[in-house]
C-alpha cells in the first residue's frame, strides 16, 4: 500500500514539495502578509471606536471603497466555480490542475466580501439584527441568503475534491500534522465505492453551484438595480455584473496560477498552454464586458433622461472621467490587443492582461456605484469623495489576509491536485479516447 | 452485544434528539412573536400631510431660519459644522433644485434661487422602507414615516433608496456637537440613520409639528387628509400644487404653494 | 496512568489558574461585596413590585420600546391598574435620579453592559455635562 503512494508521489515530486518544506520566503512573506493584516485591524479599531466619519463618506457620497470591495471581491469568488464545476461538468481535460486553486480563490475571497459589508455598517455590534428582523423586502437580505449558500456549497466543493489527497497525506505519515489528516480525511481509502461516491457527490455539488454563483451576482447587483437611482436602475445590471464578475474572477486565477508556478516551481504543471485557454477565456470575456458596458451607456444616452444624463456625463467628460476613461483603458485598451494576438497570449502576456483588468474592474465597480450618489436627482456641490488611509488599508489588509489564508493553506495541503493529475495520466486518457470515439461514426 | 462504531453514534443521537425534545419543544413553544401585534386604533383614520406656502416663505424677511432652527433644536439635531458629515431634518435648498422640471428658460429670473424648505416627505408610497433589512424605517398607519434607532443597523441603504436625500447619518457621535440638549426627545449614537418625523412626539400630545408652530408667516400648514373639513384640504382644495418629484411614484405628503 | 508526572502537575496548574479569580477575591476581600442601590427616599413603590422588576426590567423597558416607537401606545397600565407614561428618562429617571447610584450599580457588578445612555439622557446627567 505504502509503495503504491510512494510511486505516486516520486512522480509528482513538486506537488507536495511546498507542503514539505519553508523556505525563507515563506517566513518573510508571512511576516510581511501578517504586519499588513493587523494594520488593517488597526484601521478597522480606529473606525469602530471614532465611527464612519473617519473615512472620506459624506451625507452625500456614503457608499464608497467598502462596498465596491463587496462588489469585487463577490465577482472575484466567480472565478473558482466558473473554471472549475463549469470546466469539470464540460469534461475539459485541461482544468486538472487549476481547478483546486480556482475553488479556494472563491472560498477566501467571500470571506472579505461579506466581510467588506459588515466593515461598512454603522453599527457593527447590530449586524444579526439582520436575521433577527430579517425585512425580505430588502435586496440586501436576498444578499445574505444567496452568499450564504455559494459559500457552503463552494466550500463542500473545496472539501470533496481535497478527500483524496488528504487521505494521501495521511497515508504518507507526515508526523505532526498526522491527527489532522486522520480526523479530515473522513476514513478515506480509496475503495471502489468510496471513488464511485465521491466522484458522484462532486459532479452533484459542481452542477449545483452553477446557478448559485449566476444568482449571486445577479443578486449584488440588485442590491443597486431595485433603488430608483439614476444609472442604477437599470434591468441589464444583473447580467452586466455576472459578465463583470466572471472576467475579474478569470484574471485574478490566471495572476495567482502565475505567482504559485513562479514560487512553487510548478513549470510542468502548470504550463504555457493553460494559460493560452485561459487567456483565450478571458478574451471572450472581454468582449462581454464591451459589449455590455457599450449596451449600458448607449441606451442611457438616447434616452437622454435630465437625472441619468447629469451622471452619464460627470462619467464621461466630468468629476469622474479620468477614473472612468482609465477603468475603460484597463479593462479593454490594454488586455485586448495581448489577447486577441495569439503570439502575446503567452504566461507573461496573460499575467499582464489580468492585472489589468484586475484594476480596471475594481475602477469599474467604483465608477458604477460613487458617482450617482453625488447627484441623487437633486445635484448638490461640494459632494467630493477621497477615500481616507483608514479605507485603503483596510482595502489592503483585506488583499493580504486573503494571500496569507492562501498561503498557509499551502502548507497544509497541496494546491495541485495530485488525485486529479493521477487520474488524467491513467483513467482518463482512456476515458477520452472512448468519448471521442463515440462522437464519430462507428 | 457487539455494537459497531457507526451503530453506536446512531443510538447515542437518538438518545440526545429524545433528551432535547422536551427542553426544545418549551423553548420554541415559548418564543414570543418579535413584534408586538399592532394595535390599529392608536392611528387609525389619520393621515398627516404638510402644505407649504411658498409665497409667504419668500415674503419673509431674508435669512429667517424659524422653522429650521426649533425642529433641530428640539430634536437634538447636532451641528457638525462641516458639509461632509452634516445632519439635517429639515432645509432648504434653490428653486431650480426643489423642481428641476418646473424650471425653464422664460421663468429663471423669478424663481431661480429662491429658496424652497425642503424636509422628509413622508410618501404615501415610501421607497426607503422597502430597502431596510431590519425594517427600523417603516409606515406607520397615519402614514408617517417612521424611524427605530434601536434597531438601525448603519447600513444606509435607505439612503440610497430615498431620491430626495431626506436622510442623515451619524457619522461619528452626536453629542459633543449638540449645544444644548433638549430632554424630551433622544439623542443618537454614531452609525445611525435620522430623519424628520412630522414630530410625531408632539402630535400624540396634540401639538402641531415644531416648525408650523414656530413660522411667525404660518407658511406652513400642517393637518389630517382624511378630514375634509381640516385646514390642509381646504387650502389644498382647488388648487394647483407642487409635489417634489411626483413621477417616481412615491406619492409625497409634503405640498408647496406657488 | 501515563504522564502522571506531566499530567498531575498539569492538572494543578490548570485548577489554580481557574480558581485564581475566586481566591484573590476572596483574600482582597471583593467576594463579600454585594451591589449598593441607593432607592428613592419619597416614593415606597416602584411600578410593579421589586421581585418582578428585578427579574424583569430588561423585558419590561424593551416592551415600552416597542410599545412607545413601534405602536404608539404610551401608557402602562401596571398590575395595580395605576396608569404611567412609558418613558425611561421621564418615569424610571424621575425616581432613581442618577444611574450611577442605581442601574450602574447592579451592571457594573455582573459586568453587563446597556446602551441606553448613549441616546437616552435624564436630568441628573446633563447638569453633569
């Protein structure tokens, strides 16, 4: 039994090498992650004991950087369930290795999602007021409900498909840690019956979550779409912000597969060609994101509504058009041209794309939400909104505390999934061979 | 007997649920409803509304800041000082402002800048209380718009809802910023929203609101719709008034006179 | 038994380490302390009698909450059928003139805390101010 995982193991050497052993980078990325973490907190205390007047919010402007957060980070958790249930349910052989990877970016990033809508309230200390009251009425508890189960569902998703390689783990001995990989790996030995079940249970939960995540994101964006604010209320904001969703969430995976190949030395296994279908992915979403963006701001124009106008240009050519021209300019001016040129969508080419858009898509859902709110149909002067050192770090603490849940994760289990590789270097070559087969006549 | 691991957590849950049902069925069966079943005869039959009279408004003297003043005073509104965090219930704001649809070309010169006191206008068909997660805004049945700072949470979305900007937040606490506190009404915490109320305070004792009460031009009129024979219908009978915004459907209760 | 000398010695520490705030209140002399309320020198009753208030309070004051803000009902009627206002600053307050000699007596002791004074003021406290 030992030799057969053995075997198995020597072959993926890489894999479980950054489990294995800490360099000195990890020691000095943690401490750096972990100062950037409890100086966020330190914003955080400081806004809590003086209250929300510490941020740049005003009567006018008073929803700001928090809730553009809720709305990037929520988007950002896409990309986990799109590239790896709707990869895994296409039967796309090339999401083996990028799938686990996808799958804990959604897990971690809805933490400070929620986390940025409780950092915005009031009264923090009331939060379960919103469950004890609950007023279903009101988008946001349609928010609460539907988060709630993406999250679950996302993190049963997680869990079912890290089984097989934490009973590895246990199986391997890893003396330490060895009570924690007998308690998780739920007394997993691989027995036929117990693969049968388990490939079952996650082809279940990956149909499932699909439309958890449309519905989430639809949902967020009702939370703006059901007031009557201009530039708001608009019917095309659900798909707009799933479509804004899935190409900030498809970024960022390709900016962490980037880091982790480069740190964890995972050359082989994450290779040129991933990042190629991915890159290809998010050209096409892209175009998505034009198209909508264009379908949004052309039907405002020629219904040349005073109060939706007054936004549409302060957007444009006012307050607010170096951010909204520079949004533009990073979602779709720079990324566009690397990946329509097949010769640029290289793993550099790709990474620069996603950065981009990275930004640009966190302009964007900024760009969505400040400027209506300084001219709520009655305009008023003065309504100027700076974001304080309190919002930025707490933005950046946020950023870090996600990069150390990611990275101490990887101590503690691999982020390649070694079952998954195993299985497509075996069963699934046969697997493939068949169902090609059976598409052509006999 | 030989019990196997699995068997043995099955009885040994089954014994816990059977021990719980009792505790648990008292518990739930003694849950009381959260909110008080409504009793319908404290309001019922009124429906407060608010005319105001711009003509007079503007025959006052420049600078007269009556109405505003008492209500803020009285309602322990605080005065922050700055434009960014201020808090007001009741204000005033330009003409071409107040109704950007009744401003034109032609009647700029007489009406552009005037100002117009502006206060929450307690719609019929209020916006804001369909976004409050915890329902701490809400309609009342004499249709007053209604505020819980106990159970305000801080999210603002009611802000966001209402599209005449009726609504204050604390932003930080109010009680360093309050001259001189008036006992009778609460003051607020940081991280709450605020509003005006009609002065429902004092109408229960039946008083007029605090700023119909203290306008020396009795600009404003305050009194009960669905009494045909109150002041307010019969200043509103027959005459050509303006609602703020009227197009968004929210139906408000507040009335100028031009 | 294994460990025993790990485990005894253990045990020990982790028993004094629980016990700890029991014995030094017990050698300064806290333990016997017992919460002073001063009560009104005019007035003999309270709304309802004592065992009920002071199981109760909590629950009575959120009810004339609901009551005042939600309902509009402003008057109690007390099991004795005396009639009150439900007000916290204008019936509570107008006989235990300073919380600090009275509510914050018993909260502070059990280390509960309430809100009601950050919006709530009596006259007592802003002659303070």
């Amino acid at each position: 039994m030992v030799n057969k995982e053995q075997i198995l193991v020597d072959k993926e050497i890489p894999l479980l090498e950054h489990v294995r052993r800490s360099g000195k980078g990890f020691y000095i990325t943690v401490s750096i992650l972990t100062a950037l973490v409890l100086w966020g907190i330190y914003a955080y205390l400081t806004q809590y004991r003086i209250g929300l007047g510490v941020t740049g919010l005003s009567r006018q402007i008073f929803w700001g950087v928090y809730i553009t957060n809720f709305v990037f980070f929520i988007g950002i958790s896409h990309a986990g369930t799109f590239i790896s249930a709707v990869l895994r349910v296409v039967k796309a052989e090339w999401r083996r290795p990028i799938s686990r990877l996808s799958e804990l970016t959604t897990v971690f990033i809805l933490f400070f999602g929620v986390g940025s809508v409780l950092i915005d309230l009031g009264r923090p200390d009331r939060m379960l007021y919103a469950i004890r009251y609950a007023h279903f009425r009101s988008p946001l508890l349609w928010d609460v409900c539907s988060i709630g189960t993406y999250l679950t569902v996302s993190s049963i998703c997680l869990y079912l498909a890290l089984i097989p390689d934490i009973a590895l783990m246990r199986d391997l001995g890893m003396k330490k840690r060895q009570w924690l990989y007998e308690i998780l790996s739920l007394g997993f030995t691989g027995t036929e019956r117990q693969w049968h079940r388990l490939e079952k249970a996650i082809l279940y939960v990956s149909i499932l979550v699909i439309p958890v995540m449309i519905t989430v994101h639809t949902v967020v964006s009702y939370v703006f779409a059901m007031t009557i604010q201009p530039m708001w209320h608009s019917a095309i904001f659900g798909p707009y912000f799933v479509a804004g969703a899935l190409f900030s969430g498809v970024a960022t995976v390709i900016t962490i597969m980037a880091i982790l190949r480069k740190v964890y030395h995972l050359e082989d296994y994450l290779k040129p060609i991933h990042f190629y279908n991915l890159g290809t992915l998010l050209l096409a979403m892209t175009l998505l994101w034009l198209y909508f963006t264009l379908g949004e701001y052309v039907t405002t124009l020629y219904g040349n509504e005073p109060s939706q106008m007054s936004i549409f240009w302060s957007k444009l050519t006012g307050q607010y058009a170096p951010l909204f021209w520079l949004h533009f300019a990073l979602c779709f001016v720079i990324p566009f041209p690397i990946l329509a040129n097949p010769k640029t969508r290289t793993i550099k080419g790709t990474l620069i794309a996603s950065i981009s858009i990275n930004i640009g898509m966190w302009l964007e859902r900024f760009v969505i939400i400040v400027p209506t709110l300084t001219r709520q149909r009655i305009p008023i002067e003065g309504a100027i909104y700076i974001p304080t050192w309190v919002e930025w770090s707490i933005l950046l603490g946020c950023l870090s505390f996600f990069s150390l849940l990611y990275v101490i994760f990887t101590k503690f289990f691999p982020i390649i999934p070694i079952w998954e590789i195993h299985e497509g270097r075996g069963k699934s070559i046969m697997e493939v061979r068949k169902r090609i087969q059976s598409y052509l006549p006999d | 007997m030989e019990i196997s691991r699995r068997g043995f957590l099955k009885i040994s849950g089954l014994t816990f649920l059977g021990l719980m049902a009792k505790p648990g069925w008292e518990v739930v069966s003694q849950i009381k409803p959260i909110e008080p079943s409504p009793a319908p005869n404290y309001f019922s039959g009124k429906k407060w509304a608010m005319a105001i009279d711009l003509r007079k408004c503007w025959e006052a003297q420049e600078g007269c800041k009556e109405c505003l003043d008492v209500c803020h005073r009285i309602h322990n509104v605080p005065s922050i000082g700055y434009l960014k965090e201020e808090i007001k219930w009741i204000w005033t704001i330009p003409y071409e402002k107040a109704f950007p649809e009744h401003i034109h070309d032609f009647n700029q010169e007489e009406y552009k800048g005037k100002s117009v006191v502006v206060l929450c206008n307690q719609c019929d068909d209020p916006p804001c209380i369909r976004y409050c997660p915890t329902r701490a805004t809400w309609k009342r049945e004499d249709g007053i718009v209604m505020m819980d700072f106990h159970r305000c949470i801080g999210c603002r979305y009611c802000m966001a809802g209402c599209p005449y900007g009726s609504r204050s937040f604390n932003w930080r606490d109010p009680r360093p910023f309050i001259k001189k506190v008036n006992l009778e009404f609460p003051t607020r915490t940081k991280g709450v929203v605020e509003k005006c109320n009609f002065c429902e305070e004092r109408l229960v004792q039946g008083l007029l609101p605090a700023c119909v009460e203290a306008c020396k031009e009795k600009a404003l009129i305050f009194g009960d719709l669905n009494d045909p024979h109150s002041e307010i219908r019969r200043t509103l009978n027959g005459r050509h008034v303006l609602q703020r915004q009227p197009e968004l459907g929210t139906k408000p209760k507040v009335f100028y006179i031009v | 038994m294994y460990d025993a000398k790990k485990i005894i010695p253990g045990l020990i520490i982790f028993l004094g380490l629980i016990a700890f705030p029991i014995l030094h209140n017990t050698v300064s002399g806290k333990a016997t302390y017992s919460p002073k309320t001063e009560l009104p020198k005019d007035k003999k009753e309270c709304i309802e009698p004592k065992d009920f208030i002071r199981v109760n309070h909590k629950e009575l004051l959120e009810d004339w909450k609901a009551s005042v803000v939600r309902i509009g009902m402003r008057v109690y009627q007390a099991t004795n059928k005396k009639r009150y206002t439900m007000s916290l600053n204008r019936t509570c307050m107008d006989c235990h003139k300073d919380r600090t000699k009275f509510c914050d007596q018993c909260h502070n002791f059990m280390g509960v805390t309430n809100k009601c004074w950050d919006c709530h003021l009596y006259p007592k406290e802003l002659e303070k101010r």
